[in-house]
C-alpha cells in the first residue's frame, strides 16, 4: 500500500485540530493492512524465537521486562545488532521483533534486542536508563554471550528514538535509525500523551533532534510511504546531523510504509540490512 504524499502536518501544527494532530502520528490508522502486518511479524517472531531462543529472557534488571532476548553468532568476534523494539514507547515487547535476526543472521552477526518498562507504567526518562543499564549490562556480560564484535544499535518507530540516543553509549561504534521520532514536541499534542505525559524537561533532554550530535555513523532511514510527519522527522534530523559534520546516510526507502519498511532488515539482501553490513565497515 502507498500512502500519498500530502504536505508536512507539521509546518501548519497550530492551526490543526485535535483529530488532525493524532491522524499525523497514527501510522495503524494510516496503513490499512496494518493489523495484518503486524500479525504476520508477531508470528514470525514467534517462531524464530522458538527455533533459536536458547539465550532469551536473560534480565538485566529487576522489572519483568527488563531483559534481553540474544541471538548469538557462532563467532564470538562476530558483529552484534542491538535492536530497540517500537510501539510508541506503551506497546510490543521484545519477543515481537525476533524476526529481525533473519537478516543478519546469515551474515555471521549476533543479534540482542532488550526489553523495557511501558509507559504509563515507565515515564520517558525512566525508559531511556533502563537502555541505557541494558548496554551496560551488555558491555559486562559481552564475554559470556560470545558478542565480542563490534555493537551497532538500531530501533524501529520509537526504538529509533531509544537507538539515537543510544549512539553515546561507549559500547556502541554506530547506528541504524529507522522510522523514528526525533522531536518529541508535538506529540504532547496528540493522543499518545495520554501515556506518556511528556514535560518540558523531557522533550528538552531526550528529543534527538536538540542534543549535540554524536560524531557517530548514524544511517537515518524511512519509508516514502510513511506518514509526513514521519518523512520530515528522518529528513530534518539527517540535516541537523550533517550540518554538525556527524556521519551517516539518510536512507529512504522505496514504497516501503511504517511497517513494511522492517522487511529491509529482515531480508538478508534487503536495503536496511546492507546499511546495518556497511556501519560495521
């Protein structure tokens, strides 16, 4: 499916209704096939993690969600791909996105993706260090889980908030971004606050687009069929990035919606699996 291309929601934000604010940032109401899609994924992640969970549900921390899900080469010098699940921060876990190994997997590459508190149960910042101690577990854990490789981190819809934010970690040598939100402003705006009550100082200290940029590779990918708010997020955060000097493609992909677009990484040959190849050098 494709979703024509409409001007940027955004440029225009104050003079929105409340029904026009939520419509720019709800990609299930926007893709039709959405529930199926997303049902497809979930069963294909169930049965990765079926077929490969021998390291999975390792905690981190003390919440019930706080833990990790590992997916480990057979070379332990092999790279890794640490992958933060989406949702808009209050859904999914991280048993939904095993399906991502596919790609990578056959390229000799270990694969970890963490769990986290939802909201309303976890606020932003609360999430973010629960990341941020998921990395620093892995960092004393590495030799243990034969993840001696270097670490890329990537995250999908909200996760690309997570894995931008994550480029800091000093584990981390770069990232992939895909579909994300970088400006966390308008979303106070829009029903998903009713979770996430976002204050000032949060949208100040964990909107990606107003941090320093990390001198970092950081592939920057979206959908042309994605929500324009979604594409001009991806767009002006590449631009704030490139006007600091800080590395990293952006990365649109073709025909590809807010859920279609994870295929990329799933494809051992798809677009988003080649980006995640080329970080690693």
């Amino acid at each position: 499916m494709t979703i024509h291309a409409v001007a940027n929601p955004l440029s225009r934000w104050a003079f929105l209704t409340q029904e026009e604010r939520d419509r720019a940032y709800n990609n299930a109401a926007a893709v039709s096939t959405s529930s199926a899609l997303v049902r497809a994924r979930d069963q294909a992640s169930a049965a990765y993690r079926s077929a490969h969970g021998r390291t999975t549900d390792i905690s981190y921390g003390p919440g019930h969600r706080q833990a990790w899900d590992i997916y480990p080469s057979s070379d332990p010098s092999a790279p890794c791909l640490v992958f933060f699940h989406g949702g808009y921060w209050q859904m999914n876990g991280r048993e939904n996105f095993a399906c991502i190994a596919e790609g990578l997997a056959p390229h000799g590459w270990s694969v970890a993706i963490p769990g986290y508190t939802l909201a309303p149960e976890a606020n932003l910042e609360l999430i973010v260090a629960e990341n941020t101690a998921a990395l620093d577990w892995l960092r004393e854990n590495v030799a243990q889980y034969k993840l001696g490789g270097k670490v890329i981190v990537s995250g999908w819809s909200a996760g690309a908030q997570l894995a931008a934010l994550a480029l800091a970690h000093p584990l981390v040598s770069a990232g992939l971004a895909i579909a994300g939100v970088y400006e966390l402003a308008p979303l106070r705006d829009t029903y998903l606050n009713q979770k996430l009550s976002l204050t000032d100082h949060q949208i100040e200290t964990l909107s990606p687009a107003r941090l320093p940029a990390v001198n970092k590779p950081l592939a920057i990918a979206y959908g042309s069929a994605e929500l324009p708010v979604l594409i001009e997020e991806a767009r002006n955060f590449h631009r704030i990035r490139a006007a600091a000097h800080a590395p990293g493609p952006l990365l649109p992909v073709p025909n590809a919606n807010h859920y279609t677009i994870l295929d990329e990484l799933r494809n051992p040959e798809g677009i988003l699996t080649r980006a995640v190849l080329d970080l690693a050098g």
